[in-house]
C-alpha cells in the first residue's frame, strides 16, 4: 500500500512539473495571445525589413501595442508590405506617424517602433503608414565603411 500511495504521489508530481513546463513555454514563446486578434490592422511599406518575423512586438514608447500580422511583398513598388494589429485601446494614434525597424540589443530579435506625429486625425482599420524606415542592415553599413577606407574617403563631418 505504501508502495502505491509513492508511485501515486511521484506520479502527480511529474504531471504537475509537465504541466508547469507547458504554462512556461506558452508564457516565453507568447502563445498565450495567438487568439487575439481583436484590434484594427495598420500597414507600412519598407525597403528592407530585415529579420523582422511575423508576430514580433510592435511598440509605441517602448511600450508593446501590438503585432506583426503578416509579412507581404508588393509586386508593384517591390517593397515589404509589413501588416500589424494594434490593441484597440491604443485608438488615438495620428496619422503622421511613423514606423521603424529596430533591434533590441545589439543582436537581439527586429521590432516596429512607432514614432506618433501631431495631426488630429487618427490611425484607423486598413490605415496606410507613409513615414517608415527600414531595417539597419549591419553587413551594408560596414561595407559602406570598409569602401569609403579603401577609397582613401574621410567620413563627412
């Protein structure tokens, strides 16, 4: 008897680890919102995105207001047409704002920061961001540099 009671008590042990295992990994990888998708759609057109992914953060002050919801080429200008979702609490953003591709860190994961203008009329479903900037692509930027020194160039000042 005392045999079993163990086995039972190892037993809900390991299931109570396991299950613990799960909750954290759905909290680390986000999982938790996947169902969310209840705010309204904004897109912004980039050159170069980089290695933003689809459901990286979008931030507006550091602050996460919403997601990447889907990563598009558009044929025409050949440029990303990057979608997101912001939480419907954050209504009042102006239309001139603007978005950007940063890096957390220094190798860290690519994330939209949203920079917000000064006009009184405000983002809404399908609204279309004019003002972006693209991905700081490292490998560009020291090749810029290794050409400007082997051309014997100085930086301007």
């Amino acid at each position: 008897m005392r045999q079993k009671n163990l086995e039972l008590m190892v037993g809900v042990f390991v299931a109570l680890g396991l299950a613990a295992f799960l909750l954290l990994a759905l909290k680390v990888s986000d999982l938790t919102r996947i169902g969310e998708n209840d705010g309204y759609r904004i897109m912004a057109h980039f050159e170069n995105i980089g290695g933003l992914k689809v459901r990286a953060p979008v931030t507006l002050g550091g602050v996460r207001i919403g997601r990447v919801i889907s990563i598009d080429l558009d044929s025409q200008s050949y440029e990303a047409v990057v979608t997101m979702s912001i939480d419907p609490r954050y209504d009042r953003l102006p239309t001139d704002s603007s978005a950007s591709i940063l890096t957390s860190g220094l190798l860290g994961e690519q994330y939209v920061g949203l920079e917000p203008g000064g006009m009184d009329s405000y983002l809404s479903n399908g609204s279309v961001l004019k003002l972006t900037q693209s991905a700081l692509v490292l490998e560009k930027l020291i090749g810029r540099v290794l050409t400007n020194t082997a051309s014997g160039d100085t930086p301007p000042k």
